[in-house]
C-alpha cells in the first residue's frame, strides 16, 4: 500500500430523464459533475481507475478493492494529490 497514490478528481458524465419530456425540460438538462477521491489502481492514456477504499495490510489478494471505478480522461476537469496525513505505511 505504501506505493499507492491518492488523488482527486473532478470529472463530468451525461444526465437524462427518463421518458417523454417537454422542450424547457430537455434544453434545461446539464451534464453532472462529481468529485472523486480514490487511491489510483491503474492509469494509462484513456482513463484512470481508482477506489475510495482498500486493504491497508494486504492480505486479501482476491478483493483488495471496493467500489473501483474507470474515469474516461476526457471527462476530466480537474485533478490533484491527496496527502494522507498521518498514515505511515
């Protein structure tokens, strides 16, 4: 775990309604933006995959992660570190 890198994203993806809607109704739609914080599984040009959540001691190689989710680069606004005050390995 020592290895590991917390960051910060801040990222956008589609919104919808579901069903028949009126013109005012779908022109107001906007896309939704979240802010994630996760410790970094793997990155590469496309995307970055993070968990908020894993193992600190390492003894579960089945399922060390919880919730991982794959942000598409493109989608990202924003980004920065997480210093894990405190933590020590």
């Amino acid at each position: 775990m020592a290895d590991m890198k917390a960051v910060w994203v801040k990222w956008v993806d589609s919104n919808g309604q579901d069903g028949w809607t009126g013109r005012a109704d779908a022109s107001s739609l906007r896309v939704a933006e979240f802010l994630h914080v996760g410790f970094v599984l793997h990155e590469d040009e496309i995307q970055i995959t993070l968990s908020p959540t894993t193992y600190t001691n390492g003894h579960d190689p089945v399922c060390p992660y919880h919730s991982p989710i794959a942000i598409p680069k493109i989608a990202i606004l924003a980004r920065g570190e997480v210093e894990l005050a405190g933590y020590d390995g």
